[in-house]
C-alpha cells in the first residue's frame, strides 16, 4: 500500500461512455511520484480518454481521479487552473500551435503562468529547446518541422512549466526506431532527474519495457493487467500476456 | 418533430455561445495583444477586398442610376442617391456579407482545425481558458473592425460612382461632394454604421461557434467553414431588417 501522499494519480472506480459505447469500466489504479507507467491496449480502448480524464479536459461519467491528492473531477475552473500547473501533456501529433514558432510556443506558458522576466523566458525556453535537441530551430514554425521534431518540441513544451507529473500520448508513433529511443531517453532521464510521475499511452511495448515501472493494459474498456512487466507478462489474461510477450499489438 | 426540437437545441446552444462572449469579454484577464492581432487579421486583411469591391459596386451602381434618372431629366440626383443608397444600405450590407465569407470562413475553419489537432486541448492543460484566448478576442475583432471597413466601403463607392460619373458629365469633384451630401443626415450615417457592429458579433459568434464545437476532426473542418458563411449571411440578413426597424424607431427623421 503507497502512502497517500506519494501517490501522483489514482483512479477510483472510474466509468466513461460516448453515447451507448463504454470506454472505461470501473478503472482503477494509481501510480506513485517518481514512476513511469506505460498504458497499452487495442486502440480504442479508452488509453487517450484516460490521459484527458487525468487532465480533466474530459469529464468521467463516475468514479474520483486525483491528481497529487486533489480530485479533479468536483473541481472548478479556478482549482483546475491550479491542478494543471503540475501536469505537461505531450499529445499524440504534438498540438503545436501552427500560428506561434516553436519558441513562441514554449514562452507562452512561461508568460502566462509564471512571473519570469523575458530574460529568463528566453534562458528557460533555450535550455528546454537545447534539452530535446532543438536549441538551433526556435525561429521555425511547427509546419516547418519533421515528425520527430514535432513530438521532440511537444515534449520540449508539456516540460516548459516543470511540471511533476508528465502525461504523453503515443510519444513514439509514427517514429523511427532510434528516434522513438532517442524520445524514450528523454522521458527516462525526467523521471531519474526530476522525480516526475510519467504516464505514457503508447503502442510499442520495446519502449514500454525500457521506461515503464508498471504497465497497465486496457481491453474494451477495462483494466485487465496491472503491476510490472514481469508481472503482466505471466498475466491470467490473454490479451496482456500476448500484448507483453509478443512485443506487438494483438 | 425531431427536427424542430434540433432546430430548436441549436438556437439555444448558440445563444449561450453568444451569451458567453459578452460574459467573457467583460472578464479580466483581457486578452488584448490577442485582440490587436485578431484585429490585424481582420481588418487589415480584409481592407483590400473592402474596398475594391465598394469601388466596383459603386461605379456600377452610378452607371445603373444614370440610365434610369436621365429618363426623368434628374441626373444631378446621382450623387445624392449614390450616396444615400451607400451610407444607408448598400456599404453596411455588402461589407457584412464580404466579411462573412471572408473572415467567418476563415474563423471556422482555423478553429476547426484547431480543434481537431488538439490545439485547443493543448490551450485548456497550459492552463490558459481557451474560450477567452481564442473566440473573444476573434469576436471582438470583427465588432470593431467591421464599422470601419463599413466606412471605407463607403468612400469607396461614393470614388467609385464620382468617376464613373465624371467619364459621362465631367462633374466637378467639389460639386459631386456636395451633392453627395446634400441629403445625408448624421443619422443617415451614424446608425446604420454602428450597426455593422451587430454584424461583426453575428460573424465572429457564429463562425467561432462552428470551428470551436466541431467534434468531426478533419472533416468539420470544411463543414464549419461552409455553415459558418452560410448562417452569418442569413442570419446579417434577417439582422438587417430587425437593426432597421430599430433606427427607425430611434431616428424617426430617417424613416420619412
């Protein structure tokens, strides 16, 4: 049993649905500051729903989900404003802002949220930038962007505010294999560095078992392995324990 | 049955989408650099557009009017009917209807995109109120700027008729001026222009409404583009007959 005051997100008996298809079912889990958990599953499983209920940029039909011990769910505007300083998001096509550049993107959070002088603004966003190997491309725009770079500025951005928990959405797809490692090194080393609770939606069950702690799989809507890999990979459900030994989707 | 209680749903939907606009623009934290570069989006962009079009149709519309006065020996009314017609009517319709295409198509479908790519998820968990960030100051861009494009429209048209007037009669420039505005009242002016400003509401709310509800990823974004002119037009329309019955109840002289 954590100490409560470890646990960076829990979920309580957690039910959504969109019209008649139910998503999540009866969900919980928690996950401790400081570890990486590594959601896997079909798609369509409710993954991605799961970081948006994290966020609360999506409401559970029933059920608590805390974050570092505050229930997002009952919470209001003011109070998620609050909750999400601790969150980074790395969505799955990176969300960059099309009409900002890259560095634009990342000094608006700082700007917004912060009371750092532009100075430090600038110092923060060229070390961020310098960090995921984008120190030279803070003039670009998004569009003028690869794939990789994209999801590397992404990261660079949901990391802008120091966030303790890290919430990434497929950080891996569409990637290359050194790429996708290079990107799974950088989640790793924020998690040894910085203590941040990663929370990582991803298909690619090689990188899974690099960086994840635990892993959790979703299977029509429920949670139907949770614990280490080891633990998963000698899972009671078929579903798990192919998704785990077999390395690929089932 | 069920497509009046949709019908029905919609309007109230929006109207709570225009509700919040005002609420919201009340609302500090103003987001004003927001609003500047809305506003330069809006205006500026549209400047052109405006004022060619208001040229054209007023050198048409002088050239229409001439054939019609000469018959009644009254072509020294073509100014003050060009002007008239213009300030009163023509400069505030058409400049509403260029700008829903224009700009509302253009709201709708950044929005739209905005939504589908994650963007405005991506707003919401930077803690930033994506509603106040994005769609106020896009509304309030189109209340502001449309009053004015509306005046450019206007001297536009009334250039545009003294030159195509000019090419017939060769008329003094000073003379066409003051025939122009004769017959034109400050309320003439004054009231049909700021009701652009109702127009400018009307296209911002609606076609931020479209790009910012839209749930239908790649595929709303060209659909909120379309109903985004289409519903701003009808909608400057239908507004535009309420908006003159009002100025004619406030500025009873300008019904006469």
């Amino acid at each position: 049993m954590s100490d409560p005051k470890t646990i960076a997100v829990e979920f309580k008996r957690v039910m959504k649905s969109f019209g008649t298809k139910r998503v999540l079912n009866d969900v919980s889990f928690h996950i401790d500051q400081g570890q990486a958990l590594c959601l896997l599953g079909r798609s369509g499983t409710g993954k991605s729903v799961t970081l948006k209920l994290i966020m609360a940029l999506m409401r559970p039909d029933s059920g608590e989900v805390y974050v570092d011990q505050d229930n997002v769910v009952s919470m209001g505007e003011k109070g998620l404003s609050l909750v999400r300083k601790k969150l980074g998001y790395l969505f799955q096509d990176a969300a960059l802002f099309d009409s900002l550049t890259l560095y634009e993107n990342l000094a608006l959070p700082l700007s917004r949220l912060t009371k750092k002088s532009k100075d430090e603004i600038d110092d923060v966003v060229h070390h961020v930038l310098t960090d995921v190997g984008l120190g030279g491309d803070g003039a670009k725009y998004p569009s003028a962007l690869s794939g990789g770079m994209k999801k590397r500025a992404g990261l660079a951005r949901a990391l802008v505010l120091e966030p303790k928990i890290l919430l990434a959405d497929e950080p891996s797809s569409g990637l290359d294999r050194i790429t996708a490692s290079e990107i799974d090194g950088l989640l790793m080393r924020r998690k040894v560095e910085h203590r941040t609770a990663l929370i990582i939606v991803t298909h690619d069950v090689h990188g899974a078992r690099r960086v994840a702690d635990r892993v959790g799989v979703l299977d029509k809507g429920n949670l139907v392995a949770f614990g280490s890999v080891d633990e998963v990979s000698q899972s009671e459900n078929e579903v798990a324990r192919k998704l785990i030994t077999e390395g690929s989707n089932v | 049955m069920r497509w009046l209680s949709k019908s029905v749903e919609f309007v109230g939907k929006v109207g709570l989408f225009g509700l919040r606009v005002v609420v919201d623009s009340l609302r500090p934290p103003f987001e004003f650099a927001q609003c500047f570069r809305q506003l330069a989006e809006v205006g500026n962009k549209s400047l052109a557009l405006v004022v060619v079009s208001g040229f054209a149709l007023g050198a048409v519309m002088t050239l229409h009017t001439r054939n019609t006065l000469v018959t009644f020996g009254a072509t020294s009314m073509i100014p003050a009917v060009q002007a008239v017609s213009f300030f009163v009517e023509i400069g505030p319709l058409v400049a509403g209807l260029l700008l829903a295409g224009r700009v509302g198509s253009g709201i709708g479908a950044v929005l739209a995109n905005m939504r589908a790519s994650e963007q405005i998820d991506a707003i919401e968990s930077l803690s930033i109120d994506s509603f106040k960030y994005l769609v106020v100051p896009r509304v309030l861009a189109c209340v502001i700027a449309l009053p004015f494009l509306t005046l450019f429209m206007d001297f536009a048209g009334l250039l545009g008729g003294f030159l195509s007037e000019e090419l017939s009669s060769h008329i003094a420039p000073i003379l066409y001026l003051n025939r122009a505005f004769e017959y034109l009242q400050w309320s003439n002016f004054i009231a049909p222009t700021l009701k652009t400003a109702v127009f400018g509401f009307i296209i911002g709310s609606i076609s931020s409404y479209f790009g910012y509800t839209t749930d239908k990823g790649a595929q709303g974004v060209g659909e909120a583009a379309t109903n985004s002119v289409v519903l701003s037009s009808l909608l400057i329309i239908v507004a535009d007959v309420l908006l003159i019955k009002c100025i004619f109840f406030l500025f009873p002289e300008t019904a006469v």
